[in-house]
C-alpha cells in the first residue's frame, strides 16, 4: 500500500513541477550528490522560514537535518522526525502570489503510519475522510513547488519495488477491475458516521455534502 501511494505521489508531484525548474534553472546539470544538497537545502529552507505581517522572513521550525529518507527539526520544544514515506501528498493554499503573498503547505500523512508530533488531526480524520497533515504555514511564495520538486528528487533515489510475481495475463483491464467490498463496507460506515455528526449538528451542511461527495466520488 505504502509503494502504491508513493508512486501516486511521485505521479502528482511531478505534474505539478513548474516549467522552469523551481530548484533552479541549473538543477538538471547538477551532479546527483549536489542535487541532492540542494534539494535538502530547500526543504530546511521551506520548514525553517515563514513570512511576518509585512513580508519578513522570520524562524519557524528549527531544522536539524534533511536527508533523503526524512527531516528532523524542533517545534515548540518538541524533538520531530517526519519520513518522506509518511507523505502521500501536498496540498497548497495560495493567495495573491502576483503580489508575493505567502502560501501555507501541507504535507498529507499515511492514515495508517504512525502520526508524528505536531501534526494537525483535523475532526473529520477520526472517520477516515481527512488525513492529517503537517502545516507550513505563511511561507514564501513558490514554496509548495519547491518542496515538491525537492520530494521527487528524494524519491527517485528510494528502492524500486519488487517486481510482481503474479502472471501478466491475471490483470485485469481497468475498466473490468472488481469493486473492492471492503472499501464499500468502510465507505458505508463511514457515511453513516457523517450523517450522525450532521445530525448531532456537529458540522455544518456545507462540510456534510462537500465531505459525503469526495467521499463517494473516491469509490467510483
């Protein structure tokens, strides 16, 4: 499961690289170890700093190191390891980027991979309908892309899978491919859940129907 959702990730992240390469216009003709360096540079970089009310750069996490199978840094006092593993995905919420305003980044965890220190459990992640995340917020414009491109780099030095030892002819097209019962046994239950936190007035109804339709959307 871990494999597949990194090579979903890989997939997504590498669609929303920029034309221009947001580690720099000479990243391609680096040497691996020193577009590794840069990578790691970048992501202290997006963790470490995030701007003020006027655009400054100040200090956020204390960074203590990056490498390509994690990032280590301090919180509010707080020791935090974050593997690349546990990120599934990123999710960026821009503003006015004409204007150089910040952007906040969220780093998608593995629902089922440990949750690490300072992570965000938003309500819904009790039901299996959020993930919970670790959030960069107010950083500098062009960080979420930077970050992502920074993940690729790592993730193409991580080991291939194995190959599969299943026959080629016992796959199935996708469009022939069986519906998961488990998956709609989860999905069930975890509507019903929705709809009685709705009822119980818990979340709003705009939350309810936004939350219900990904959630079907997910099982066609």
């Amino acid at each position: 499961m871990k494999r597949l959702a990194c090579g979903a990730l890989c997939a997504l992240l590498l669609l929303g690289c920029r034309a221009a390469h947001p580690l720099g216009e000479d990243f391609s003709s680096l040497e691996r170890p020193d577009q590794l360096a840069r990578a790691g540079h970048v992501v202290a970089e997006v963790f470490a700093t995030q701007l003020g009310p006027a655009g400054e750069p100040r200090p956020d996490r204390e960074v203590v190191s990056v490498t390509s199978d994690r990032i280590e840094y301090v919180v509010d006092g707080r020791p935090v390891t974050l593997p690349w593993e546990r990120v599934v995905d990123l999710d960026v919420e821009r503003f006015d980027r004409a204007a150089g305003r910040p952007e906040t980044v969220r780093l998608l965890l593995d629902p089922e991979a440990p949750v690490v220190a300072d992570a965000v459990r938003p309500f819904l992640a009790r039901a299996g309908l959020k993930r919970a995340y670790v959030e960069l917020a107010l950083r500098p414009p062009h960080s979420a892309d930077r970050l992502r491109a920074a993940l690729v780099c790592f993730r193409e030095d991580a080991a291939p899978p194995p190959a599969s030892v299943a026959p080629v002819d016992s796959a199935l097209p996708a469009d022939t491919a069986p519906v998961d019962s488990d998956a709609w046994t989860a999905a069930e239950a975890q509507l019903r859940r929705l709809k009685q936190w709705h009822d119980e007035g818990l979340i709003s109804d705009e939350d309810y129907d936004r939350e219900r339709r990904d959630l079907l959307d997910a099982l066609r």
